[in-house]
C-alpha cells in the first residue's frame, strides 16, 4: 500500500465547477454569511466569502443550483465541516475547503 498523500487523497472524487450563491451560517455562533460555491464534489465542496472559519468547524450551507432553461435550480443544504481556509484576496476573500457531513433535503 503507498503512503498517505494528503494532496492527491484529498483530490480522488470528481469536482463540478459551479459559481452558485451560497448562504453559510456558523453552527458555532449562529452568524449567517454569504458567497460562493466554486466546486462541489461528492465528499466536498469549496466556498469563497469574506468569512474566516475555526479548522473543523460546522457550517450550514444552502447553495443556490443554476437555472435550467428559465428554471431556477433546485437549493443544495448540507451541514460541513471545514477542513480549510486560504486567503484568496488580501483581508477580503478567503477559499474554505470543506467536507460535506449530511445533506438536507
């Protein structure tokens, strides 16, 4: 068996570009954010807002789905937890990498 390779492992599911809406809320504190789903995956996905999370915290996630022909997408909610969190824009825009826990339907 090779080694852990936490780069590649964490890159094994597939990833669909999406740059949706999304609504975070901190199940630690109760505040509610809001940006951008960038990619969604089956284990995970990535946000991008003005919002610093803890590593590992829980989040409330709604993503708003794309319109299809006119229709507005059906809202992915799932609770996440975060796993990390890159400055993307200098005290502006941060990249949080999650992992999706349970999805709500």
């Amino acid at each position: 068996m090779p080694p852990f390779d936490a780069w590649h492992d964490r890159r094994i599911s597939r990833r669909l570009a999406m740059g949706c809406r999304a609504r975070i809320k901190s199940l630690n504190t109760g505040e509610t954010y809001y940006g951008e789903c960038t990619d969604l995956s089956v284990d995970g996905m990535a946000l991008r807002s003005s919002f610093v999370p803890q590593h590992n915290e829980r989040l409330r996630v709604i993503v708003l789905g794309p319109s299809v022909g006119g229709v507005p997408g059906q809202p992915l909610e799932a609770e996440v937890e975060v796993r990390r969190c890159n400055e993307i824009e200098r005290g502006k825009l941060y990249e949080i990498g999650t992992r999706i826990i349970t999805r709500h339907r």
